[in-house]
C-alpha cells in the first residue's frame, strides 16, 4: 500500500478491497448498471483513489453445472437487457444456453477451458463473463465436477 502507516500526513492508501464475507455488489451507471446476487469471492481495485477494476462472481460457492448455468443465464439476460454489447472479437458469442445440447457442448469444452465472453458498455466499460470447471475437473465426471462464474469490469479501453 502508499503511504505510510506512522504518518498521519501520509496516512496508506490502499490498492485494493478484497471480498471476503457475505456482499452484494452493484455496479450502479444509470445506463448499463446491475446488482449481482451475493457472493464471498472479489476484489476492487483502484487508481488515484477511484475505483479501478472490480472483479467477482455472481456466486457465493461453487455449484454444479444445472446451477451454475442457471445464474450464468440470469447473469447474461440482464447484462443484454441492460445494453451491454458483444466486444468486436473473433468467436466473441453470447453463451448459446437454450437447449440441453448447448448446455452439454458446453460442460465437456469446460474441462479442457474456461468460456468467456468480453462485452462492452461502449466508451465506458468492458466487462469479461466467464465460467469455468473450479473443483473435480481432471476426472472430467459431470457428477462430481463443480462450476465458478468470474466477472471482471473496468473501463473500456477499446
């Protein structure tokens, strides 16, 4: 951290926050803002004291793969419904989720990658969906294997 802790005209400042106890995080612009629903995994970061970077889930553990593609679905229905655009990049598609198909094409590309997404709220932010197999991934079983959602915001630097 800046700063130094035994000088009161230079009281630290500190770099980042991080999320380590039951929080909701709302990223409130007018236009392109959310709530996600609580978790216990983020950090905020920051820069010339103004937030920077906040990266997070919209999970507060683990789940398997039918939950986790059910917040995943929430998640990416509002980010569409509040404006959020597909960044202009090779492969970049909104998660096809509707049919079980998709949804098994998906939880087997998981084992070997995460999946994400980059999106852009153009001229101010980008944000970067993803999911990936977190617990039990190398026996590739879909029993046993267990899903984090990671989302990362900052501003858009396109």
């Amino acid at each position: 951290y800046p700063g130094d802790t035994n000088d009161e005209k230079d009281p630290p400042v500190p770099a980042s926050t991080w999320v380590r106890t039951p929080t909701t995080i709302e990223f409130d612009d007018p236009d392109y803002g959310f709530t996600l629903p609580e978790t216990v995994f983020g950090v905020v970061t920051y820069k010339d004291l103004r937030v920077s970077t906040i990266t997070t889930s919209p999970m507060s553990e683990t789940a398997r793969f039918t939950e986790a593609i059910l917040r995943l679905t929430e998640v990416q229905n509002t980010l569409q419904k509040r404006g959020w655009k597909l960044q202009a990049k090779d492969k970049n598609r909104w998660f096809k989720l509707e049919s079980a198909t998709e949804q098994k094409q998906l939880q087997e590309n998981l084992f070997d990658q995460t999946s994400s997404i980059s999106l852009l709220a153009p001229g101010k932010y980008s944000l970067f969906l993803s999911i990936k197999c977190f617990e039990h991934c190398s026996a590739r079983n879909t029993k046993t294997a267990m899903y984090l959602i990671d989302i990362s915001i900052g501003r858009d630097r396109t």
